[in-house]
C-alpha cells in the first residue's frame, strides 16, 4: 500500500496532511476520522481491513501529525471546526463512507447532521453520547495532567485507562507518543476535554437527530469508558442505526488482538459492502502505531 501523498489548502485557513490509498477496483472511497491527538499511523491497521474493498483517506487534523508543520496554531479548533474540515475532505475526495475512532466521533457527527450529499454510509466506533463515571475520571485527571504539560503522567493515564488492553509494545509506542507532544498539542487536547467536560452532551444527541443515512456504531465489550450500552442511547435519535459490539476487546478495538482486528473487518464489512465477502486467507496485524483518543 503506497498512498498518493497531498497538504490540502482548507479554505485558506488550514493545511491538511493526507494519505489517499487508491484501489484500481475500488467503487467507493471512504475517510477516516482520527482520535484526539493521533495521527494517521493510527489508522494503520483499519486501512489495511479496509483496502482493497475500498479506496481509503487517512489526515491529520491541522495541529497533529504531518499537518502541524504546515500551520501556526493560533487558535484551539472546535470540533466544529473539524467537522468543517472533514466535509471539505469527502468533497475533495468524493467520499462516500466515513469512518471516525473515538473523539473523532464528535467530528464526524457535526458533518454528518449538515447531511453532506456524497456520504451514503457512517461508521462511528468508541464513541457514545454519556460521559460516565469512568470516562469523567479519565478526563478530570487528563485535564489536570495537560494543563500543567505533563507529558509522562498523560501517557501513563492513557496506557493504565482507555489503553489498558493494548498489547505491551503498542503501549510503548503509546507511551512514546503522548509524553512528547509538542505544547500545542497538549494544549489542544486539553481545550478538547475541558469542552467535554463542561458542555451539554445533548449536543451530540441533536447532531444525531439530524443525520439521515445508516450508522454503524462499533464499540467494544470491555470498553468501560465509551461503553456499548451507553452508544445504543444513540438508537432513539439516528433513525438508520445498527450496532457492533467487538466480544472481548476494549476502547482501541481492532488494535488490541487478532481476533478483534478479524471480528472489527467483519463488521466494517459487514455494514459498508452490500454483497456477502469471505475473510483473508492472510492476516496482517501492525506491529506498531501512535495514538491517543479520548
């Protein structure tokens, strides 16, 4: 898998870093939508479920990754903003999926209740509409840790909560990651939780009310901080709603083991593609990635 490699001009505001892996059989293309503070590496393993059914964008948001070098970081961005962002990218891209991971999925819900007209189908995975117990201890100590830059006591809150079933070398790699952000970054992500913390989750049910194509919401079974039963709140308010939930496997899903990279395919397939599939005689599992999602 070689991508088409661009840094996209967003309405004169913001550069955007992306990746398009192009499938010469490929009918549809589909976008994915990172967690905070990701980058595209994250995606490494989804991508490759994904391609070559599907054409596949991956793209750092303009303060994280590849794109930070391409802007000036004067303002923290909404995620409003991003769900601008993301609708300028499936209009430049012609997508017609999209598919978001955790604090993506708010994003992803902003542009998805402004009915964009290319996007038939949505996937939206670790995310749910409740900030429970778990979670809100989460962000409470995130916010505390980012606001005084702490860089070490974040990647250890990451890698001991919402990371907790990773496998050892993908929590060094985590690690790794989240301790050395450069302070925007931090920054950033610290405005993102404080607007968690501080807003009317209802937001997300009214963005849900709006959005008139199916949604797959996939989330894993062991996943306490954005749980299964807490997503399916999201039946009420999306009219074509389907739900996944990944036996055995916690907030980072199709990173943490084989068989929930298999079981999360299968259900992206599963939803997305019309026809029956058969699963890979061969399997692929990263053996490295950076991320952090809230």
């Amino acid at each position: 898998m070689r991508p088409e490699i661009a840094v996209l001009d967003i309405q004169g505001q913001y550069r955007v870093y992306t990746e398009f892996y192009r499938a010469d059989a490929a009918q549809k293309t589909i976008i994915l939508v990172n967690g905070s503070m990701a980058t595209t590496a994250s995606f490494a393993q989804t991508a490759k479920n994904l391609y070559p059914q599907f054409n596949v964008v991956l793209y750092d948001q303009p303060y994280a990754g590849k794109s930070k070098a391409h802007n000036r970081h004067e303002k923290m961005l909404t995620k409003e903003i991003e769900g601008q962002i993301l609708l300028e990218l499936i209009d430049h891209f012609a997508a017609e999926h999209v598919l978001s991971f955790s604090w993506g999925g708010a994003a992803t819900l902003s542009a998805l209740a402004q009915r964009p007209r290319r996007i038939e189908k949505a996937v939206i995975s670790s995310f749910s509409p409740v900030l429970n117990a778990p979670m809100r201890d989460y962000l409470e100590r995130g916010v505390d840790y980012l606001g005084s830059l702490d860089g070490d006591r974040v990647g250890h809150l990451v890698n001991s909560t919402i990371g907790k079933h990773l496998p050892p070398l993908f929590k060094r790699f985590n690690y790794r990651h989240v301790s050395s952000l450069a302070e925007h970054e931090y920054g950033q992500m610290h405005f993102h939780i404080t607007d968690v913390l501080h807003s009317d989750q209802q937001c997300y049910v009214n963005a849900a009310k709006k959005i008139n194509v199916p949604v797959l919401f996939l989330n894993g079974e062991w996943d306490e901080y954005t749980s299964a039963a807490d997503a399916r709140l999201f039946a009420n308010h999306v009219e074509h709603s389907t739900f996944s939930t990944l036996q055995a496997t916690g907030h980072f899903l199709d990173m943490e083991h084989k068989a929930a990279c298999r079981d999360s395919r299968n259900a992206l397939l599963g939803f997305l593609t019309p026809e029956p599939h058969e699963s890979r005689p061969r399997y692929s599992y990263v053996q490295g990635y950076h991320a952090l999602a809230i």
